[in-house]
C-alpha cells in the first residue's frame, strides 16, 4: 500500500530524522510513538504529501486515498456543522457549482438551435451522470447518518462549527474522513479533547476500518485497544514491532537487554584479542598470528545497543502566598448558552490546599466552570474568591493561543514580571528548551513542545490556586509523570478538568461528576468515585447505554451476587485508602521527627529554648505511637 524507504529530514542543520524504512499494509493499525519533538507530526505531514522530505523516497500504490486528521483542527468561521460535514465530498460539491452554473445559462440563453446550447445540454448530460456515480443524490442523508451516530442532534446540524467545544470539532472532523471512505488514515492524537464515549466510538471504529491506519497517541489504552503495531522514533531511529503498546515496551526492553549482554561478551573478546595482539606483536614467530587477530578485529561488526532518550523535565510549582482558609464560594450559580443550558444552580466551597477533579461526558460544563472559577466567563449567581487567592490558569487550548512568529524565549520574556525575567533561561532548561532550541519559532514546535512551552509560561506569574483544563492534552508519557509528581507536591490548592484516569490517580481527594447541569461531590480520590459508581474505569461512567443481561441469567441473582462481591470489594478498597494515608501521616510525622532530632543534636540549647518545646515533642512521639498502632490494626484486619 505505501513503502517508505531510506527517509531523512532536518531542520537547520538539525537532523531530526534519517534512514527511516517500513511498510503500510492494509489492515496495520499502527501506533507512532516517541517523546515530544521526536517527529511524529512531521512523518504525518510528509506521508500525507503536505512536506516534502531531504532524502528517501515515498512509493504508495496508484489509486490511494489518504484522510489525514491534524493535530489542530481548522474550520471555516461561519460554516454550520453540515456544511463543515459537507467538506468530505470536495468533488459532489465542484459538481454541484458546474450544474448550478450550466442550468442558469441555459435558463437565461435562447438559442435553442445554437452549437453552443447544444455543448451546453452535452455537458449538463456529462456532469448529472457523474453526480449521480460518485453518490451526488445520497450524500445528504448519509452525513445526517454518520453525525447522529457520533452523537449530534438534528437541532445541531444548522449551528456553527465555532459553538462547539474542541471534542465536538474533533467528532465533526471524524465525520468527514468516514465519509471520505479513504483507504489510509494518518490521525494526530485523535483523542484529545474526546471525552470516553467518543474514544469508544473511535476505537470500535478503528477495529473495524479496513483499511491501514497509522496513529500518534500519547494514550495507553487506546493504542492497546487499537493497534496491532507499534512504531517508536527515538533519537532519529526507529524500531519497529508488531505488537500492540504495552508488549512493545515489555518486547523493547528485553531485546535491549540482550543487547547490552551481547555487548559485554564482544567486549570481553575484543579485550582479550588485543592483549594477545600486543603479546604476539613482538615475536617475530608470533606476527603472522597477530596480523590474522587484527585483520579479525577489522572484520567484526561491533554490537550496538539501541539508544534511551532519558530526558525529562523538571516541574516545581511554587506557592506565591498564603490564602485564606476558603480560595472559592460559589452560590446559585448558572451558565446558559442562548437557549442551552449547562449549569444551573451550583453551590461549591473549596477549602485551601484541596485537590479537586472534575470529571463527566464532554459539554457538561466542567470547562465552563473553570472559566468562571478564573473570570473568563459570565454567569448568573455568585462565585467569591477568598482572601488574598492569586490564580494559575492553564486552559485546553492554551498552547494555541501563543504567537507563532515569536520565538521561545520571546514568547517567555512577553510573560515574565521584573522579578521572573533572569528566571526564564533556567525555567526553559527545566522544560527541555536548551541551547539553540531558545531561538527556534514557536511555530515549528510541535503539539507537545508548545504545551509545555504553555505550562513554562505559567511560573512566570505567582499563583496559589491552580486551575487546569486537560492539561496533559499533547504531552508524551514521561512527562505526563513528570508533571502529575509537580502537582502531586504542589502545596496550594489544585483543580483539574481530565479524562486520563492514570493521570489523576493518587493526585485528587475530592471528585465533582458534572452530570444534568448539577454537579455532585464524591469525597475521595479517583478510586473511591469509581467505586461508588460501581464501574472499573471512566469508560463505563461515560457510556450511554447499560450493559445487557445475559441470557438465560435472573437479574434479580446476578445482582444479589454481584452486589455482595462489590461490598467486598468496596470495603477492601476503603481498608486500603485507609492504610495509605495512615502510611502517608506516619511518614510526614516521621520526618518531623527527624528533623527535630537534627535541630537538638546541631544546636541543642536555642532548640531546648522555644517556648513548650518538650511538651510538643511528647505529642509528636505518642501521636506516632498511636498511629503506628492503628496501622498495625488495619494491616490485621485487611489481612483476614
């Protein structure tokens, strides 16, 4: 179908990749992977024909259509939702404005016995038959098909294409290449922006498709669900498997484990060789034999073990200064678009140093809030920011609002204050941006390298409450952990807006579900909600239509039994949150400890000094005492 051979690019005297070779068959479903900057957009780019490569060569068979989803969607303001859907059909609508054209004419001409009238009639023939071929009088009925399956009404269809939030466009565009009916697929981290329900519909799509598709996606389980293949670029080279993700780490790392041992062997040998050469090397009886091992030497292919780029960023987000105990009071608020309304009558109060997730479908209002939360929006009710709150904001389409002509550290300096100016450099490098990389426009990052241009951005303003919209949107999967360890320490107060249910495990305690314009408190972790929803992940929380029961089973049964092995469940689970923080408030005291034993043993007298010193002492040790009999209890009972 397409063969790439011996591909090379560079980008001001930068290689970013070369000697790339592979194969698309019909039926691959691959996954492009590496870290952010790597080259997955741009082997997109160059196999979807929109660049054109320094070296190599592109062969596809004659014949091949290609739909190619981009990573930043770009609509035509004012187009409606079918119109933009209507785009798929590029030759229908030609088709449409020649006929147009041909039938006035021949309304306005007169000159019905004319060559000229007669080449006209001929032409309109030519054109209606072609329109008719290619589905011209069908193409209508099936865009209204294909939008009410991904989840559109028909009220929706006249609205424009800019009144819909980021995962709707992406579903719209969705649209077009299903009814392109291309034989290639090159989609750009197709899942941004897509609450589950759609990542479902793609997923099953994808399985489906008969065709090949090749994938960038920083998303484990949906290049699990998908793909049979996996391609990685890593520091210019590729490598290549026919495995779906997560057998391709586990296959990569023991082939480079073999590797490195191999290595060691030859090494070995060589070593060995050498001290015979220079033992022989000086006996005239000897030389011929050292002669025979150097010559060996020459010959032997020396074992390369495959490269890591184990580069990663460096988070810390500090806290600018200390709120009041209340950062937010919201009171009766509600938000409407015209007539459609998204949220009605909230009441919310966040406490300093809460870490909060807000989760739900897509379009229940979660974005909406959090632009209230940070004035970006108006609305009906109250919402007070508390005492001395300074707010970060990181929305979902953050990056694509800076400017591509300037550069990075331009982009950076437009933001600093007068205190973070001689900061930018350093805040860069813990980003990754080093060197000349400073100087490269903002327009040539990648999706990934501008998100976290985005997030460097940030620091550059203090902050004590931290809203962010998908923020992991672009980001590859080590820095995806890097990020979630910075929030994860982050002391001030935290509010995130995700789908990734890896990402926000471990990082919130307080769940808000936003569901029919209300929203409704869950006081634990990601976890717990789960638990309390009775599902195993937020694929069954977003999917719209319950699981059937099997037949030949009593419901009544399935949920008596089910229900039992839930609680179980349930309070195993609580026993284990439980243990958790204990294990977390035992190791906090711990340290406390510690440091206070330091504090005696390096200046005991001004230690000794502070007032109730001893008497504070006392209460750490016996309150570790007491937890640390606690732990032993749960750790009993959670045994049994």
């Amino acid at each position: 179908m397409l063969n790439v051979h011996d591909l090379s690019v560079s980008f001001g005297g930068e290689t970013l990749f070369e000697g790339i070779s592979f194969r698309l068959n019909p039926g691959d479903r691959v996954g492009l992977i590496g870290k952010n900057g790597a080259g997955k957009s741009t082997l997109l780019k160059l196999l979807a024909g929109e660049m054109r490569p320094d070296g190599g060569t592109l062969a596809m068979e004659k014949g091949i259509s290609i739909g190619y989803l981009r990573q930043d969607l770009e609509f035509q303001h004012g187009n409606t939702v079918l119109e933009e859907a209507y785009q798929a059909f590029e030759e229908i609508l030609r088709l449409e404005g020649e006929l147009e054209r041909i039938n006035g004419e021949l309304a306005r001409r007169e000159d019905y016995e004319s060559e000229a009238y007669h080449d006209l009639m001929v032409s309109l023939s030519d054109l209606t038959h072609r329109y008719e071929l290619i589905g011209g009088y069908s193409y209508q009925g099936t865009t209204e098909k294909i939008l009410l399956g991904l989840g559109f009404q028909r009220s929706d269809f006249d609205k424009p294409t800019e009144t819909f939030s980021g995962g709707w466009r992406m579903r719209i565009e969705l649209a077009k290449l299903l009814l392109q009916n291309n034989d290639l697929l090159l989609l750009d981290e197709p899942t941004n922006h897509l609450d589950i329900e759609s990542i479902l519909w793609l997923e099953d799509f994808l399985r489906q498709f008969p065709g090949a598709v090749l994938m960038v996606s920083h998303d484990r389980m949906f290049l699990d669900q998908v793909t049979n293949r996996t391609i990685e670029i890593s520091l210019g080279r590729i490598y290549d498997y026919n495995k779906p993700y997560s057998e391709f780490l586990e296959l990569r790392e023991e082939i480079r484990q073999q590797q490195l041992s191999a290595q060691k062997n030859q090494q070995r040998e060589i070593q060995q060789a050498e001290r015979l050469i220079e033992r022989f090397r000086a006996k005239s009886t000897k030389a011929s034999m050292a002669q025979s091992l150097i010559k060996k030497l020459d010959r032997m292919e020396r074992i390369e073990v495959d490269g890591e780029d184990n580069q990663v960023m460096h988070v810390r987000f500090p806290v600018s200064v200390q709120p009041g105990k209340v950062v937010f009071e919201l009171e009766g608020v509600s938000k409407s678009y015209g007539q459609k309304e998204v949220l009605r009558d909230i009441g919310l109060l966040i406490e300093r140093g809460s870490k909060i997730a807000f989760v739900g479908q897509n379009g229940q209002g979660k974005t909406t809030l959090a632009r209230i939360l940070v004035g970006e929006l108006d609305y009906q009710g109250s919402c007070r920011p508390g005492h001395n709150v300074q707010l970060g904001y990181f929305a979902q389409d953050q990056a694509e609002h800076l400017d591509g002509n300037l550069t990075v550290e331009d982009t950076m300096l437009e933001a600093a204050t007068e205190a973070t100016r001689p900061k930018v450099r350093d805040i860069l490098g813990a980003f990754l941006f080093r060197g000349d990389e400073v100087e490269k426009p903002v327009k040539v990052l990648s999706g990934g390298e501008r998100n976290r241009l985005a997030l460097a951005r940030m620091l550059l303003q203090p902050f004590n409450v931290l809203v962010m919209d998908e923020p992991t949107n672009h980001l590859d999967m080590a820095s995806k952990n890097v990020l979630k360890e910075a929030l994860k320490n982050f002391e001030g107060t935290l509010i995130l807006v995700s789908h990734d249910r890896d990402f926000l495990q471990g990082l919130t305690n307080m769940v808000y579900e936003f569901r029919d314009h209300r929203i409704k408190p869950y006081l634990g972790d990601i976890d717990f909600y789960l638990e309390e929803r009775k599902v195993a992940d937020f694929r069954e929380v977003e999917r719209k239509a319950p699981k059937e029961t099997p037949s030949g089973a009593n419901p009544d049964d399935s949920k008596n039994s089910g229900a039992e092995a839930y609680e179980a469940r349930k309070n195993k689970r609580s026993l284990k949150n439980r243990l958790g923080a204990l294990e977390n408030r035992i190791q906090d005291l711990e340290g406390e400890l510690a440091e206070i034993d330091h504090q005696l043993l390096m200046n005991y007298d001004q230690t000794i000094a502070e007032p109730d010193f001893f008497d504070r002492y006392q209460a750490r040790k016996k309150k570790l005492e007491s937890l640390m009999e606690e732990w032993e209890a749960l750790s009993e009972k959670l045994e049994e």
